[in-house]
C-alpha cells in the first residue's frame, strides 16, 4: 500500500504537539501519525500526493499530487479538536491551489517570503502568496529531454534553487539553475556538479559567480549581499 517516502515532520511553536505528515500511498490519501500513534487519513486527491511541506509557526501543511493541485491545511489546536464532537482530526482543509498541468514534484513554504512555490515534473514553477493564496508569479525551467527534477530550495533573501538530474545518471552530474523572488534567473543559466554521490543539500552559492559546491549536511546564514555557508562534513574515509 505504501508507495514512497515524502514525509513531513511538523513540530508546534505554540502547542507541545508533534505528528507526521506521510503521502505517497496507493489510494491518492495522505497521513497524520501523531505521537500517540493514531493515523488520520486524509482523501482529497485524486492521484498519488508526491510533495509535503509546511512550516511549524504558521501551523500549516501543503501538499501536492499527480492530479497536478495543491492542497492547503490548516493545523488546528487541541483546543479545537476536543471540541469536536465527530472525528477529532489534526488538519482543515482551506484552500485548493491550481496552475499545474503534470505532476508536482516539490513544494516549499517560504513565510519570510510570505509565498508557496511548487515545481512540477515539466519545469514549470508557480508562486503563490500565503495571505491570499493567489497566484503571483509563473516561470519555467529550460528542461532537457533526459532532465528530471530533485529538489527546491527557498531563502529568505529571495535566492530560489531548482536541483536536476539527467535520468540516466551514470556520470552523477546534476545541474543547479538559480532565481530572484520575481522568478527571474541568475546568470549564468546553469552550474554544473560532477561526482556529488551523496547530494542532498545544496549549498546557496555567492552571486558573484563562484561554483556551487554540495556537501551531505548544510547550515547557511546570510551576511550583507553574500550568502555564507558553513559547513558540517563527514570526511569520507
């Protein structure tokens, strides 16, 4: 029954209240597992949910699907649940998102932005505003034939990053192509990473050109105009 591993662990700022966000499930339903282990289903899509993600302080949950829609949550508060009278259950539905036309691949809450972006599996990215959750902006990626998404990043100061892989990856090379909030891209179109075996972070390159490099665990903060990394690394023995 299950199908993948998109997992999102939302952790409360004002409540003492952990649970986790499971999807990728056979039937198109994702899942609330909460600390006490009971499991919340949750079927509003029509296809497989291929991205989660969220952000903790704003006790909110997003989700999109192969049906090609986004699925907004609201966390709601213990309060509130014990109020209930019928299924206590963890998340309200508020809002549906549309624009895509394949499936989403990744998803990103970026609050000090005050936006969702999402990608889909064609390159095409949407920027939707949290307030309103309209949509503000819309780009696409110069995808090759043999180019898959891998991952979205989202800093605060506006730098977007979209990570690719060719499909057939026997040479382990992944492109990185780079944007301003207004979804504008930074030159040059892409940079180029050879031998990243264990790639799961990237690392916000400087946008005075330099090379990007990608390490297995990242923690960046920004000092003036440039994005400065430090970096926690394992040496390979």
């Amino acid at each position: 029954e299950y199908m993948g591993n998109v997992i999102y662990h939302f952790d409360s700022e004002n409540e003492t209240r952990r649970f986790l966000v499971v999807s990728s499930f056979k039937d198109n339903s994702f899942r609330v597992i909460t600390e006490s282990g009971q499991t919340e289903i949750y079927s509003f899509h029509k296809k497989e949910v291929t991205a989660v993600s969220g952000d903790n302080k704003l006790e909110l949950i997003v989700c999109g699907s192969r049906d090609c829609r986004i699925s907004v949550w609201k966390v709601r508060s213990q309060e509130k649940i014990k109020q209930m009278q019928s299924e206590r259950k963890s998340l309200k539905q508020k809002a549906t998102l549309y624009g895509h036309h394949s499936e989403i691949m990744c998803l990103v809450v970026q609050k000090d932005l005050n936006v969702i972006i999402s990608l889909d599996k064609s390159g095409t990215c949407l920027m939707h505003g949290l307030v309103n959750l309209r949509l503000i902006k819309h780009w696409s990626i110069p995808l090759d034939k043999n180019e898959a998404i891998m991952s979205l990043h989202a800093h605060p100061n506006g730098l977007i990053v979209v990570v690719t892989f060719p499909i057939q990856n026997k040479q382990n090379v992944f492109r990185i192509y780079t944007y301003n909030a207004n979804g504008e891209q930074i030159q040059p179109s892409y940079k180029q990473i050879e031998g990243a075996t264990d790639l799961r972070y990237v690392a916000f390159y400087e946008q005075s050109g330099q090379y990007p490099v990608s390490y297995t665990h990242l923690r960046a903060h920004e000092t003036g105009r440039n994005l400065v990394c430090r970096l926690l690394l394992e040496k390979k023995k």
